[in-house]
C-alpha cells in the first residue's frame, strides 16, 4: 500500500487486509458509534471481498476497478440477493473512501460505481388477529414463563429493535409513565410509549419473575437469562420462531416481523407517518415509508376480495413481497 515503506511492501496481502480493516473497523467504532453486530457485518463483508483480492495476490493498493467488478459478477453468478450485491458494494466504497483519505492508496477503485437497484422487499408483517394469538398463548407462571411474555409484549408495543430490547437496563423503565428509553442506530436515545398490557406484563415479570433469575445484585439487565446474564438476540429469535408454531402462525416470524407489524397496525390505524417514525428511531422518513406501500397492497387485495360490484376476472395486486424501487421504498431489515 502507498506510503508504507519497503518493509510493509513485503507483507502478504492477507496481513495487510487484516491490519487495514481492524483499523477501519476501529473507526467505525469510535467516530460513528456503530453497534458490535453492525461492525461484525461489515467485517464479514469487507472479509468476503479481501479473501478474494487475496486470491489474486492483491492487497489494498493492488485492487483494481476490473477486479471489484470480477467480484461483483461472481456475488451475480452465486445467485446473492442484489441487496447483498449493493451492500458489499456500500463496505467496499465506504473503506476505499478512508484509504484515500488516510493516503494509504492513490486511487478509489469503487469510485463511481453504482449498487445494483431493484424492487424492494416489502416488510413481512402478521396480521393483528396473529399478534393477538401470539401474545394470548399460554404461559407458565415460571420466572422464564414470566420473562417471556414481558418479551413478546414488549416487542410489539414499542416497535423495539431486538438490539433496542436486550439492551434494556432497569433504568430505562419509566413505567409509571408508560414509556421507555432505548438506543438505537449510532447510539441515538429515543423514548416511546408502551401499551397497558405490555406495562402490566413488564411489571409483573420484575416482582416474580426477575429477582429468581438474578444472580448479582449489582445486575441492571432488564432482561436476563437463566445464568442471570443479559439475554441475547439469538435467543429472542428462538422464542419468535417458538412461540409463532405454538400460535398457528405458519410464515416466518423474526422480532423484526413484529416491528414491521407494529408499524403497519399504526399506519393502517390512521398512525401520521412522521409520529411512526419518531417511535421506530429512523433517521429518514423514506425509510419509513415503505409501511405506506405496504397497507396500500393489504387495502387493494382487501378490495379486490370484498367489493360486491366488481366484474369479471379481479385486478391482480402488486406482489406481496415487492414494492417498487424509489423515494419511497426501504430495505427490511433496515428499520
């Protein structure tokens, strides 16, 4: 790489992949506030691009714009959705940026290159009777049992990240107010509303449930596991997809599944879309508009199903996983 000596020119490309990265990484953290799983995507991106420059024999400096399109065909050739294509792109544009910035290399090789645009992915989302069986299954009245209802109640009545909720420490509850702080994207502190029954289950869960599963007292975990640790994201996850077979629900049912519902219920209940997206935490209202397209295609295969005077074969709705590609549209996971 530019301007690191004859000594550094003589260390193999994979050494210095790795240095350049944990420094960018390092940034990333510091100066942007990025969370660990955040960082941890754009290592793994950043990784999958380095082992293949490595495979050329090329470091940092080596790469070449015909070798980042060469990587680009191959992502097409695999059969990798195009907003995995776009977003390796995004990591690579974003880490050339610094090295030339840092005067680590002489040339951007991704400058100028566009990410590849398509339809949208609408959002999955549950329909309210859903939630409602969801929410309503039976539960045990254990510390777990317990636990895991504040969970489920949670999620769907703040519309949290599951980021935002394992997060959660006792001094984030203001439930007298029926509110709670949280951190979002960046760091960013927000404090939305909480529903009645997911206060009531909040409540319940903190005088029977979490002084059996703390082991420390200096514990300021909300929620906790069965060691009396912090819960992790995978294990909401678990309990998603657990408590969705138990409820009927046959797709699939992630903790974004419910934000995404918790949103679209808001909007398709007369929510304004500026008040939704202070209460999901986004920085740009276009990434909450994609709910808007979203209750539009429920409010068309509704009519298409119920309207007693339409003739003849019935319009055909847009498909329920697309929407198309503009100001308006969002990626899912992004909310």
């Amino acid at each position: 790489m530019a301007g690191r000596g004859e000594a550094a020119a003589a260390e193999p490309p994979a050494a210095v992949w790795a240095a350049a990265m944990a420094e960018y990484l390092e940034i990333l953290r510091v100066e942007r506030g990025l969370a660990a799983h955040t960082l941890e995507a754009y290592r793994r991106d950043l990784g999958d691009f380095a082992a293949f420059a490595v495979g050329h024999g090329a470091d940092p400096g080596a790469v070449t714009r015909s070798l980042v399109m060469a990587y680009l065909q191959r992502l097409h050739q695999a059969g990798r959705a195009r907003a995995t294509v776009a977003r390796r792109l995004a990591a690579l544009r974003g880490f050339f940026a610094y090295l030339v910035r840092e005067g680590r290399i002489a040339r951007d090789p991704v400058e100028g290159m566009t990410s590849p645009r398509a339809g949208r992915p609408l959002p999955r989302v549950m329909s309210v009777e859903e939630v409602e069986r969801l929410l309503e299954l039976p539960r045990p009245a254990s510390p777990a049992g317990l636990r895991d209802r504040a969970v489920l109640e949670l999620l769907y009545a703040a519309g949290l990240r599951v980021s935002e909720l394992v997060g959660l420490d006792l001094d984030d509850l203001l439930l007298d107010h029926g509110l709670v702080r949280c951190r979002g994207k960046g760091g960013k502190e927000r404090v939305v509303p909480v529903a009645a029954p997911a206060v009531e289950a909040v409540r319940v869960y903190l005088e029977r449930g979490r002084p059996r599963l703390c082991r420390r007292p200096d514990q300021r975990a909300l929620f906790l596991n069965h060691r009396g640790g912090r819960l992790s994201r995978q294990w909401v996850w678990r309990l998603l997809r657990r408590a969705a077979r138990q409820a009927g629900v046959s797709r699939a049912v992630s903790p974004h599944t419910l934000r995404h519902s918790f949103a679209t219920h808001l909007l398709a209940g007369g929510a304004d879309l500026r008040a939704v997206q202070e209460l999901l935490g986004h920085a740009s209202i276009t990434t909450t508009q994609i709910y808007t397209h979203l209750t539009r295609h429920h409010l068309l295969e509704a009519y298409l199903r119920a309207h007693p005077r339409l003739a003849g074969p019935p319009a055909t709705p847009p498909a329920a996983g697309t929407a198309a590609a503009g100001p308006g549209a969002g990626p899912e996971g992004g909310g």
